[in-house]
C-alpha cells in the first residue's frame, strides 16, 4: 500500500468515528442542555441544524481564558456561553465534547490538507 492509502484510510476512518460521536454528544449532552430554561439560550447561533451541538463542543474544547474573551467580546452570541455550560454539565460531558471536538477538526484539516498536498504533486 501507498502512502496516500494509507492516509486515506485513518482520516476514513477518524471521520467515521466523529460522526458517530456528534451523534452520541448530541443525544447525551445537548440534548439536556436544549430542554434546560437556563442553557436552551446559551448554545450560540444555529446556522445549520446540528451546528449548537459543534457550538458546546467548541465551548469544552478551547482554553477557559479563550472562552472568557469570546463571551466578553460583541461577537459573543455566536458562540455557546462556556460558563453557563460548565455550570449544567459533568466532567464526562466536557471530555465527550472535547474529545469530538478536535477529532472533529484534526480530521477535517488533514482532509483539506491531503487534497491540497495532492493537487500540488506530492503524492506522485
């Protein structure tokens, strides 16, 4: 096997396992928080359906100082209100969460990465 197959397969197989845990996230944790009075306004703006779920995993995943700046900033209704979600969650929410998160993204780039690499040669 080439490399280029081989790279194919672990970024195959990494965004096979994000989508099963976007699914797992969303019925586990998002779930409770949309049907929570004091959390169903604090999961940021929607763009697409599911995009909430992307939202709190994001609010698990980034620094706490990071956070602090986001919800201090006027931009701030985009984003999930991280203090409020820690405030409604359990450690195992927010490892859950992180965990999606930067599968989510790691593997997401590399696909973007491996199509860029290959369109410039590399892989010949």
């Amino acid at each position: 096997m080439n490399p280029t197959t081989i790279i194919v397969a672990i970024i195959t197989i990494s965004t096979m396992i994000t989508g099963i845990l976007y699914v797992a996230f969303g019925q586990i944790t998002v779930r409770k928080l949309r049907k929570n009075p004091k959390t169903k306004d604090a999961l940021g703006v929607e763009f697409a359906s599911g995009w909430d779920i992307i939202n709190v995993a994001q609010a698990f995943s980034l620094p706490r100082s990071w956070t602090k700046k986001i919800e201090d900033s006027k931009y701030s209704f985009m984003y999930a209100n991280a203090t409020v979600l820690y405030e409604n969650t359990t450690r195992f929410d927010h490892i859950l969460g992180c965990i999606f998160y930067w599968l989510l993204t790691i593997s997401g780039l590399s696909g973007i990465l491996l199509v860029l690499l290959d369109n410039f040669g590399i892989f010949d």
